[in-house]
C-alpha cells in the first residue's frame, strides 16, 4: 500500500512528504504510546501509529527504520519534531480518527499486524 | 577487519541525546553490509541499554565491539543498582517514574527486549554502585529470538 493510499483511508492531513514519498511501500502498521513496546514488537518495515509527540520518538524511528508516522487522535507535532523529521525525510500523516479506529481501518485495508 | 571499538557517554535523563549512539552504529552496520536482521538486533539493544541509562542511572557509558563473528553491546552505569533482578526482567515491571512514562518509556520491556534481540545476555549489579549489562550478537545468525 502506498503512502497516498494510507492517507486516503485514513481521511489524513499530509503534514510531511519526503523525497522517496512515491516508493514507500508499507505492508505492516503498529498502534502504540508506548516506546519499549514499539521496539518490542516491530520487526518489518511498519509504519507507525501513535499519540506520542515527543522528540525522543524520532531515535525509535531511526533505529527501526520507520517508513512513515501517523499521529492519530488530531495530534500535532511540535516545530521541533517537524524539523528533526524532515532531516531525517520521515514522512508524516495526522488523522483525526482514535487508534482505534485508524487501526481497524488500515487493518480492513490490506494492513497487516 | 579489523575490530572496531565505539565508546560513548551516555548522560542522565538527556533524552535528546539518548539514542544518538545506536543511530551511528547501526549507519556503521549498514555501511558494513551486515543482514538486516542482526543490524535491527544491534539497533535496539544498543538503544534500549542507552535508554536505561538515561532513565535510571546518575549516568554511564555504552560500548558497541564490532568484530568479524560478532557485536557486544557493554552497557555501564553509575546510580542505585538493581534489587532484584529476576522482578526486573519480567515484562511489564518497571520503575520509571511517572513523568519518564509520560514520555512513552517505562514499559517493562527494556531488559527483556535485550535479552531478546541478543544470542549472549548477562547482567550485573550492585545496590549503590551501578549495574553492567553485556550483550553478544552473533552475525553468522544462531538468534535465540522467539
């Protein structure tokens, strides 16, 4: 699925496209708020869907080579983060819909877990 | 090649920092053309051990040995040590306080993440002094991950 697809079905806000925005294929997805459990348990290339906002979230993206963030619930990251993920070319989606909403609709849509 | 040897201080509850080290090491693996598998072990054990660090330690130090057959990840800190480590590794446990939760951390899955992603996993502490972590990565496979 690509990244236009995702935030199709999502009724998301494109807040960040990265260069390599077209080519990003995503296959999995993981709904957390809490870090060590996103470290736990991604293993593939997932994107991700949180509430979190802050900075330190970038550092688990680097390591686990997070193709793309969803900000779920109309969270907004801050200038900082925004900042940090365009050096990084992390593309970034906000949807309004809750976690688990967003989850079960990207889940219908071909995701997996 | 050669060993190559990365020493890195890690600073109490400097989260802007935190996670720096094993950013570079795994762009050192990728660079190295290592599998991916073993590159996102490395990434996420050197990460949770700098993250230990920062949360519960006055501070220490992180060292990644990268070698032909294998990677040690040495996590060193100063601070309260562990009581008890059994209760530690249990998923879930944990003693982060509430404002370090509220960052997303303080899972209970740090220890055993690492234990996870590593084929050799043994821990050391003190009460008082500080607790040592050391972690063997094998890059010929022999994973003991579930």
């Amino acid at each position: 699925m690509n990244l236009d697809r995702v935030a199709n079905v999502l009724n998301a806000e494109i807040l960040l496209k990265s260069a390599n925005w077209e080519h990003v294929d995503v296959e999995y997805a993981c709904g957390s708020d809490l870090i060590s459990d996103v470290l736990a348990f991604v293993k593939n290339k997932t994107i991700l869907l949180t509430g979190l906002t802050n900075t330190q979230l970038i550092k688990t993206v680097q390591v686990l080579d997070i193709p793309a963030i969803v900000f779920v619930r109309g969270k907004r990251p801050s200038e900082e983060f925004i900042e940090a993920a365009k050096q990084i070319g992390l593309p970034i989606l906000l949807t309004n819909y809750t976690m688990y909403v967003a989850c079960g609709l990207l889940y219908k849509a071909g995701l997996k877990g | 090649m050669p060993n190559i040897k990365y020493v890195y201080e890690i600073k109490s509850r400097d989260f802007m920092s935190a996670g720096d080290a094993s950013a570079y090491i795994k762009s050192v693996l990728k660079k190295l053309g290592l599998d991916h598998e073993i590159i996102r072990r490395v990434a996420v054990a050197a990460y949770e051990a700098e993250l230990n660090i920062a949360i519960h330690s006055v501070g220490g130090v992180l060292t990644v040995e990268i070698t032909p057959d294998y990677i040690d990840i040495i996590g060193e800190d100063r601070g309260p040590g562990i009581e008890d480590i059994a209760l530690a590794m249990q998923e879930g446990f944990s003693t982060a306080p509430e404002e370090i939760r509220e960052m997303g951390f303080g899972a209970g899955m740090g220890l055993p993440n690492m234990k996870k992603c590593s084929d050799e996993f043994r821990i050391h502490s003190e009460l008082g002094k500080g607790t040592k972590i050391f972690m063997r990565i094998y890059i010929g496979g022999g994973s003991n991950e579930q």
